[in-house]
C-alpha cells in the first residue's frame, strides 16, 4: 500500500529514498533509477545496475555513505523544468527510465498519468490536464525528478536502516526489464525503529506461510500454480469452521444460503456493467465445444440477482437474504501472489439482501452485530471506516437516497457503539459503505470486513418488488462480507494467533499419549478416542514408541490445545490430568477429571467459542 | 444412451426406423437422410425436408403409411457395393448426407469411422482396417445403407409409436444443416407399450424441470448461459442435505474433507495423462496478466496427489483418505444439456483413498456399506455392475495386481449382500470398477455412485510410501463418489421422490397456519415459530388473508410434510393436531400432540432420516 505524501513522516522517509539513490549514483555512477516511493513504514527505490547485483552484503556500505549524506546535512532545492527541457535532461543524464515516464507525461498530460499509475509510481502530475512543467529536487550533487515534498535538508530524517532487496519489473509488468527494488524503514525515533524491527521479528515467526507449513495447512505445487492453495485436513477444518461461523452469524438474521456456478456468459457482466469496467482484470474461459463466451466469476452479486428475479416479490417479502460462501477467480499477477494473502482463488463469505429504503438500518444494524460477535470471539479489535459520497457528479442514484442512507449507516454504527471515522468521498460511485478494520496481536491493522450499499446494480438488472400502493419499487442491495476473504483472513488469523488456535477452530483438539505400547493401553486409548468422537471432538493417538517426554513436545510443536497422558494410573482410575496448551491457561498446576466430564467440558468450550480453558 | 443392435428389440427398433424412412419418401419425395439409429426404447430418424417443417399432426399420417407397409410384409434384402458404387448411388439418389459419410469412410477406413461416431451414428463399417464394401438393406422401393441386421420382413416388427420431432444438427455439430429428428418408441406387444406410455405419462408429472419450478428449487438464466444452473434457498438445503450426508457415512470411515481450487495449470493434466486423453474437452481459462496457461478442473484426483506427496507418508499412515464436494466443469454441447440431468457445472460428492494392495478390501468394504445405507435411505433399489479386465495389452498395471484387485472387490460385494453381475472387459485401463444403478419409483434405471481402483495415477504422479522394510512402494488409488454428481443425483430423486421429500430433505419442513390474522393469533404463531427453531426445524408461517382450506392446499402443493392450524384452540390449549403429507402416513385420523413434543418428535425423525412419520 502506497502511502500519501502528506505527513512528516512520509516526507522524510521519501527524502531517504533521495539520499540511498544519492549513495547509489556515487557507488555506482552508471545507475538508471526507477521511482522510489513511500510504503508502509519505509521506502524503496528501483534501480537498474546493469550486471551488477546488490546484496544484503552492500547495506552496510550504502548505510554508511547516507549517514555521511544526512551529516552533510545538504538543503533540498526544488527547481522546475518544461516539459521538453526535461526529457532533455533525462536523455543527457542517462536515465531512460526517467525518459520514459516524462514522455507518457507529454504525450497525454494527467489522463494517462493517472492511467499508468506514474503519480503512485513517486513521480509528478503539475497542473491539471496538460502538464506543462515538472519539478526536480536536488541535495548535493543528486537530482531527481519529483513531486515533492521533502525536508529542509539531509540531515532532518530521523532513524532508518536498509531492510532488503528484491526483483521487481519496470512498471509491474513481466514484459520489461527486472530492476532491484531496496527497501528501507525509518522512523522519527530510535524507540520507534527498535520496537519495529522486533514486531517484523516477531511477525517473521508468525508468518503464516511458515506456520502453514509446519502445522501442515495448506499446500502449494507448481503444477497447480500461483495463487492457487489447496488445503490439507486441518486447513480445511480452520476453512469451514470459520464459514460455516460467518453464516450462522447471518442465518441468524434470516440470511440463506444459496448457490451459484463459478462461471458465467459475460452477457452477464455486460448487463452489470463490470464487464466494460473490468473486462481485462477476468480469466476467461473458452469453450472447445461452443462457442459461448465465459467468464470465471469475481464475485456473486450478479448472479445472486438472478435468483431474485426469478420470482415475483412483494414489499412483505423484503428484505430477502442471501448468504453464499464460494469462490470467485480474479487474475492477480503473479508477482504480487504471496502464501495465503493475496491468492487468485478468492473464497469469499458473501452476502446479499435486497430490501427497501425504510430497511437499511435494520439490515446494517443486523450485520453490524454479526461482524462484532465475530470478531470479539476471534479477539481482534475492530474499527469501522464510514464512507460517505463526496463533491462531484461520479455518484449515481438519487441523492435524496444516498443522504438518508448516509444517515441511517451512522445510526446503525452508533447503535452498535463501534470505534468509527468518517470518510467523505471514499464511497463506491453506487453508494455509501462500512469497511472493518481489525489490530492484530503485534499491532497490525488489517481490512477485513465490508458492507456496502448498492442503488445502482438492482436498476441495472431491472429488479423489482410490489411496493404496499400496488407500484413497482426497485429494491437497495446491500453486499457484505465478515471475514472478506477467507484465504486472506487466514494469513491475517494464523499470524494473529501464531498459530495457537481456539479449541473450536483447533484442528486438533485433543492429543492422546500412551506411555508405552502394550495392548492393553492402545486398547484403552482407543476406547478413549471412540468416546472423544462421540463428543464431537477432534482427537488422535500418538501411540509411537517415543518416550514420553518427546510425545509431550510433539503436541506442544503442533500446538494442540488439550492432551492426556494414558497409563496404569488413568487405566484403572477412569480419571485423566489433562495438559493445558500455555496461552490457554492461567493455572500452572493440572487437576484431575473424569474423562466424560472431560470431554463435555471441552465439547462445550468448543460450541461456545471461548479463547481460554474452563478448567 | 445408444443401445447395441445386437438384441431382437433392438433388431426391430432399427427395422421400424427404415419403415418410417419408407414412408417419408413416400410422401417427401425429396426427403434427404441422415442416420437412424436405434435409441433407448425406440429409434429416430434424421432428415432434411428442406422447407417443409414436420409436427405432431403429421404422425398419424405417417403411422397411418407405416402399417400399410407393415401390412405388405415387405422382405429385408442385404445386397453390398463397393465403396466407389456406394458414393455413386448416394448421388444418383440426391442423398447428400450418405454420401458425406460414404466419403469419410472411403478417405481413412475404420479408425477415421470411429472417431466421428458414424458407427454409432448408425451407419456402418465393413471389414477392420480398410473399408472396401458397404451393405444395404432394401424393403419394397426403399433402400438405405445400413449394417443391419434387420427382421426378416417389415411384417415382424411389434406395436410403435411416433412420439416428437425435434431439431438435430447434422452430426450434432451446431455449424452443420438442421434437420429434423423423429423419434418412436417400439415394443414386442401392446401390453409394454401402454405400460412404457403410461410410465411417460407418469414421467411427464414428475419431470424435475417442471418440479424444480414449481417447488422453486433452482434458477437458470440467458445471461448465465445453459448448463449452468443456480441454486435458489430450497434447493441449496437439497444440495446441502444430501452432501452432508454422504460426508458423514465416509466420515465415519476415516475420510477427512480437504479442498482444492477449481482451476490449474494444464501441467497438472499434462503430468496425469489427462491432458493428451480429455485436452479438447476442458474448458481453457485465459490469464490476461500472465502468461500461465489454465484449465477449469473436471475432476479432482491429480489436486487431491499434491495434498497426499506433501508429505512423507509410512505404511501406518495408510489408508490416507480426502473427500470433497466441489464442483467440476465440463465442456458439454449445449444441444445436450437440459435442466439438471446434464449440466456444466458438476458438483461431485468425490473421495480418494490411498492405500496399500491388502487394504483395497476393506476399504471397498467400506464404501459398499456407505452406498448401502445412503441408497436405503433414499429409498432406492441398488444394483452393481462389477467390471474386470479383458484380454488383450490395453490395461496398464502389474496383472497379479489386478487379480488380487478383483478378488477383493468381489469378496467385498459378496459380504455386502450386494445385487450384482460381472462384466469381463469392461473396467478402465487403470484399474477395475465398480458401478451402482439405481432404480426409481416408476422403474428407470440411473447410474449413481461409482467405486473406481486406479494402479496408474499414483504411479504417473511418483507417489510413495515408506514400507515396512524400509522400501519405498506405490499406494493404490481408489476413486469414488456416493450421489455422484449432485446436479444428476437431484434430477433423479426429485423426480423418483415426485417432489415429496422426506423430512430431513425437505426444504420446508413445517408449515404454521394461521386462521385468522389476529395481533394474538400471529403473536401466537410467532412464538410456536421460534420454538420450532430451536429445534432446527425449517418452519414457516403463513398469515396471509386468504382461507384456512386455501392455505392447507398451498402447503399440500407446496408438498410441505407438516403443517398446523393455529386457532383459538391451540392457542388455549397448547395443543395441535398436525396434518401429515399424504405420502409420509397411513392413518386417516389425526391426533394432537402437545407443541414442544411434537417438535421433538419432528427434530428426531429429521435426525434419523426417515421416510414416513412416526406420529
């Protein structure tokens, strides 16, 4: 995520990018440079070094050289140039890159600037549709082509170290030349870059893709390709745990479960209009045997509409709900395809209601609740973003409609005492919308959830109900989604949890461990098993011939939440001193118990969705 | 389902089609033939009257022709002409759609014969390699070419009836001419047709499109494109229903559900096999931001390997067993697709088992218990059709294997007390099979479930296990699938059940029925409403203004298997006298029942998935 460049931070962490590719010119004089923007915590900069590959090995190096540049303290010196003398200066200094960006410039002023995505790439957009002039900023020997802003001088930047280096293709795109992106973080503080690196370390034991592999959850193979997971028995246990809580959830409020094929003619998407929107982001399908035009579906509104217009509906029967939790397929590149977080089999949790005016804060109050049950039992802090319609003539529907919607999602948000922000301007052009933040367990913020108004999709496909004088209205849609993406919620949750699930998402819940492998005890351990499943409960046998000890490791390394030990002692006692998985427990010493009771008090803890042992 | 001529109804089916193509010269002089193949219960005939559009009206006409012809008892004579003849005649006698044949034949023999289906389509082949001579049959002044054989005369082919006329492309290539198709259907006696007629009759009200509507079950659209079904909240509790159910029966034996994409890399198909085998019939998905090339799934086995080589896996861990429901998609004609009995999208019940060669019985055991239980449940009658290898070198795997193979699914059929018949020569290359046919409630068989070894995919896909001996060896492969594909399973028992679902698949299980629409009647009701879903009973009210004796049959068309009145009486007594679905009891007088037992009693018959009411 690109940040803007409008806060002290993000101006000087952009003035450190200008000081690395400074010491990047004097290293290595022959640099071409790219951008080199603004991200999360840090900066990169693009450069194409020919043959020469940077290392982790070149930090130090490149950190000292900044460090004298940032001693130097040297002013940044904002100049202009028209656009011609620009491409000049690029042509002379060597820097096709450059050249490239201020001829797409010329050749169309801001429209294809913003097409192309060069204002987010660090570079600048003067005056509103044709660009006449372009700044440069110069601090000692260096200048680059920029928008600004940046410091007074090298010497106000604060804290920062150089992270990494990566591949990265001129402009995103596979087709043109691979540059090496180096990233850097920076911050006002020492305090603050300290306690950032420890997050990131941290975070590295979390990673999800690590954790995916070691709790064998989910799989991937370069036959199947990119962005393309496959989820093993305990992957999918977390998988349909979470969904099929996501729909009770909604069930609960009259949501039903439909379902629909995972592709369609694009006629569909033509009516929708995402068609001539998003043609270029579908995976297309060919038929061999007709010749239908196919789509693989991104989402499921269109064809949800379809079931409801299969019926005649009255102003009684609204709102109508529906829930499906299903795939879509969106054509991601692949470069930015990564473990669970960005995939190209997106499973969402969606929802539909198609209601009146008069409903909306019902319906919104309804998911709101929904959302926060969820997240409160997941034990992830939420905040709500609230967006309503800006200036302008991009929006469609009646505004009469959107002002009273407006009101009614803040009521709703209000009545639900949720931590909110209102953003004017960030709605959809067909109507206003909640998105759901959520914080981590080592302070990330996460967008997970989203309800979204819709007055333009139902007058598009025509819909329509019976209003109480015998009329015909046409209906609001409301999208929404809990966890967002199942698949991307999963990156967030296994990182969140470092993997140590509640006994109701565990996969394994219970572990049984024998003490040594006499037929009498497997035979008791597997009466026990038998008993655990009659409860309901995911439990397995480690009847290997470890030691003890080493089993007890094992369903700690596999992080199960509950496991006994079975022995003379429980054979003859029918009693078990069942093991606490750390973060579930407050209590140090274990305490005997039945092991019916046992399992009742697990099979319990499990249909409740707590986080924490009762025992 | 083309049937083989090898059998005297078939003989006489196909004699017919020549008799009625007699009589359309007769009285179209200019009629131009395609093929009459013999059918399922009858035989049609395709032909292009140019103009001329044949109806319904026209059959007694031609019946009328037919049995004159019939009457006169007309000799079948065989006669041969070389193919060079044989093109000649096609001309002299304007028939260009034989000739087309007559050329393809001539141009590459037999093996050019079988891959466009002409031998199927009802023309012929002479000799193995080389296609010198072809035979015709002639009766009175008709002669058509044709492999024969055919009745002796024209007087010895039982009681037919012309049923429709439809369109058919030549060929079934929608780019060919349309022609026109006129089907009958033929018996050995009166008494069989009246009875096949009726049983259509019987069909006809029971059709699952018509059902599927009336019941509102499922959704198809223009814009979605054919084949492609939608799932509204009635017929996803079916689809839900029925999953979970055969879920459960194969969970209880070990399978653990697991998930996969429904797309990948064609390098998947390619490792397997199926990409030389099945190429043209995937459905090709179009990545715009890359280059991959990708294919929509139909089937799951080569995903489910890469979950299973994830891993190291020992003797000990084996049977390793996936299940998944999923939807698989296949590039279908649209020409034959209809409602659900053949669609594109493909939800399979499927399962995988991996295990080693002294395990295939159990495990086959395993799944013939399962399909047992499911199919008694539904109320259907099994059959199995036990497939073994035949001589010749076209089946891969090691031969001792295969016997010991067969022999253990044999045994396993035997313990199972199953109905069954062998088949030498008709099991896949890879493995041998076993086939269930079910039979419905008007006498149709339908195959259903499928258990499928496969000694080739484990072996194509390098997949290991560790031995006892510490060897690596290659486990089996065993496929299977207890509804098969849900979208086909639901077109059969919809119309084996006429719609009357039994109480665990109902959608709406409980309907309340209010006499009046009082504020305390309708309050009455909505608690008798939240309490039934406390029971997770699918109840819902009807409070409209209509009649009592209206409302009762709109729950009878709406096949509702419960449904109670709501009166002053019951709201006095807290008391009712539930109206049982005719189908689900036998006694004519109903009896009160207290709510919260009644409840009780419903949830319980839900639970146990029985067919008739215990009340």
């Amino acid at each position: 995520m690109i940040e803007h460049h409008n806060d002290g931070l993000s101006v000087m962490r952009h003035s450190l990018a200008h000081i690395m590719a400074t010491t990047i010119q004097h290293i290595w004089p022959n640099a071409k440079f790219g951008v080199g923007p603004v991200v999360e915590n840090g900066f990169y900069y693009d450069v194409d070094l020919g043959e020469t590959k940077i290392s982790d090995n070149d930090f130090q190096r490149i950190e000292t050289e900044m460090k004298k540049i940032i001693d130097l303290d040297q002013p940044f010196n904002r100049t202009e140039k028209l656009i011609e003398e620009a491409i000049e200066w690029a042509k002379n200094t060597e820097q096709p890159y450059k050249a490239e960006l201020l001829n797409d410039l010329k050749r169309a002023g801001t429209t294809v600037a913003k097409d192309l995505d060069i204002a987010e790439l660090g570079t600048i957009v003067e005056g509103d549709a044709k660009v006449e002039t372009v700044s440069f900023y110069t601090n000692g020997d260096f200048t680059d082509l920029c928008r600004g802003p940046h410091v007074v001088s090298t010497g106000k930047v604060g804290v920062f170290k150089l992270m990494r280096v990566s591949g990265a293709y001129w402009r995103g795109n596979e087709n043109n030349a691979q540059m090496q992106r180096i990233y850097g973080v920076a911050f006002a503080t020492k305090e603050e870059l300290v306690h950032h690196l420890e997050m990131l370390e941290e975070a590295k034991k979390r990673d999800h893709r690590k954790l995916g592999q070691e709790l064998d959850l989910f799989v991937f193979s370069d036959m199947v390709g990119s962005g393309l997971p496959m989820f093993t028995p305990q992957g999918t246990i977390l998988r349909d745990q979470l969904a099929c809580f996501s729909n009770e959830l909604r069930e609960a409020y009259g949501y039903q479960k439909v379902w629909v094929p995972h592709m369609t003619k694009r006629d569909l998407y033509e009516a929708s209009g995402h068609w001539a929107k998003f043609g270029d982001e579908l995976f297309m399908v060919k038929s061999q045997e007709t010749s239908d035009e196919l789509v693989l579906k991104p989402m499921n509104c269109p064809h949800h509409t379809r079931i409801y217009a299969n019926k005649q509906r009255s102003y009684r029967d609204l709102p109508v709900r529906y829930l499906e939790t299903t795939t879509v397929y969106r054509d991601e590149k692949t470069g930015e395809l990564g473990g669970l977080s960005r995939v190209r089999s997106i499973t969402q949790d969606d929802s539909h209601a198609f209601c009146r005016e008069d409903q909306i804060e019902d319906e919104i109050n309804n998911l709101l609740s929904a959302a926060q049950v969820l997240y409160s039992t997941i034990d992830m802090k939420l905040k709500v973003r609230l967006s309503y319609r800006g200036d302008g003539d991009t929006y469609l529907g009646d505004e009469k409609l959107w002002k009273s919607a407006q009101e009614q999602l803040k009521r709703a948000i209000l009545s639900n005492k949720l931590d909110y922000f209102e953003a004017e301007g960030e709605a959809a052009f067909y109507g206003p919308k909640i998105d759901f933040m959520a914080t981590d367990a080592i302070g990330r913020e996460h967008q997970v959830a989203t309800v979204q108004l819709d007055f333009v999709m139902p007058e598009r496909f025509k819909l329509e109900y019976v209003a109480e004088d015998g009329s015909l209205k046409t209906p609001i849609m409301i999208h929404s989604a809990l966890l967002g993406s199942i698949e991307r919620f999963l990156s967030v949750y296994i990182e969140h949890t470092a993997g140590r699930f509640p006994i109701w998402l565990a996969p394994e819940q219970l572990r049984l461990i024998t003490v040594n492998q006499e037929e009498k005890t497997i035979q008791f351990a597997n009466s026990v098993l038998e008993k655990a499943k009659e409860y309901d409960i995911r439990a397995t046998i480690d009847n290997g011939n470890e030691s003890v000890g080493k089993k007890i490791r094992s369903a700690e390394v596999w992080k199960v939440p509950y496991s006994i030990v079975i022995g003379e002692k429980e054979i003859e006692s029918g009693m078990v001193t069942p093991r606490i998985r750390s973060d579930m427990t407050v209590a140090n010493e274990h305490s005997e118990h039945e092991i019916e009771n046992f399992f009742r008090t697990i099979a319990n803890e499990a249909k409740s969705r707590i986080n924490k042992s009762s025992l």
